[in-house]
C-alpha cells in the first residue's frame, strides 16, 4: 500500500461477483444492473436478482412473491422476547439476539428432512425465511418500542406493503 494516498483509496477489502463500486463514475451495480434501474423494481425483484443472479421473468415473480409470503411467521417465542425487550435494549440488540433465536426455526420442518433437497437448496430456503422474517422482527421492534403488540403479516400483500401494515396501529 502506498502511505502516501489517504484513507481507504486503492483497498480492497473483499472480492464479490454481486456488487461493483464505482467512485469515479458514481456508479453503484449489483449483478450488473445499475443502483438507478434496480430502484424501479420492487424488492422482491432485487432479492430475487441477488439470490438467483438474474432478474425473474413475470411468473417466477408471483411464485417468489408467494415463497417469501409464506415465511413470514415467526415463532410466538421470539415475538414474546421482542415485546419484553425493545423499550429497554436497543433496536439492534433486540434484532440480532431474534435473528439467532430464529435459527431453530427458520424453516419448516419438511424442508430439514427433506432428503430431495441438497444442501445448497436448504441454504437458499434459509435465505428466502431470513429476508421474510427480517421485516416481521423489524415491524414487531418497532410496535413494541410503542408498547404495542406485534400484528400478522398479510399474505395477499408484498413485502414492502405487508411491512408497512405491520408497523400501523390498526
């Protein structure tokens, strides 16, 4: 490293095939799209795109839509220990201690045993239930945080509105 260059120039802290900064072009990509064509999408899309490396057609979209939908659910113990500490902890606290309480149950049962699955699918269904149940915890921390308690999630909805409805008073 040159000593005589400032801060972080010319440091590369890790290699990925997913994102691509670009300082002097202010450009930032993910698979290849750039930042300004992916935010006309919807986030299912851009999770899709960064779990799959490409973006769904129209069907595969709705069936994607309907996965993250059905791991929404969080465990009634989890949602207890968020309701008991979000108004003392902080919100990140309480988010990282219920994501790894999510670990025993992040998936159903069937997809654990399920010999038809490798490793690799079991993975990416993991990854699915993490994105859906991150926004449930979310939306739970900051209704506790309100002392209110946490809502169901709205399987008919998108992420990004069924996330809104959970955070609202109703």
């Amino acid at each position: 490293m040159d000593p005589r260059k400032k801060g972080l120039a010319g440091v590369i802290v890790g290699q990925t095939a997913l994102s691509r900064v670009d300082g002097i072009q202010s450009e930032l990509r993910y698979r290849g799209y750039n930042v300004d064509e992916l935010i006309q999408g919807s986030f299912e899309e851009t999770c899709f795109l960064l779990l799959y490396g490409r973006l769904p057609a129209a069907g595969r979209l709705q069936r994607f839509c309907e996965e993250l939908a059905s791991y929404r659910r969080v465990a009634a113990d989890v949602l207890d220990f968020i309701c008991r500490t979000a108004r003392r902890d902080s919100p990140m606290a309480v988010l990282r201690t219920a994501v790894s309480m999510l670990s025993s149950s992040l998936l159903p049962c069937e997809h654990e045993g399920n010999r038809e699955l490798d490793a690799a699918a079991i993975r990416m269904e993991k990854a699915k239930a993490l994105i859906a149940k991150t926004a449930t915890l979310v939306a739970a921390i900051g209704r506790a945080r309100q002392d209110l308690p946490p809502l169901d999630s709205q399987p008919r909805l998108g992420h990004a509105a069924n996330f809104f409805a959970m955070l609202q008073d109703s």
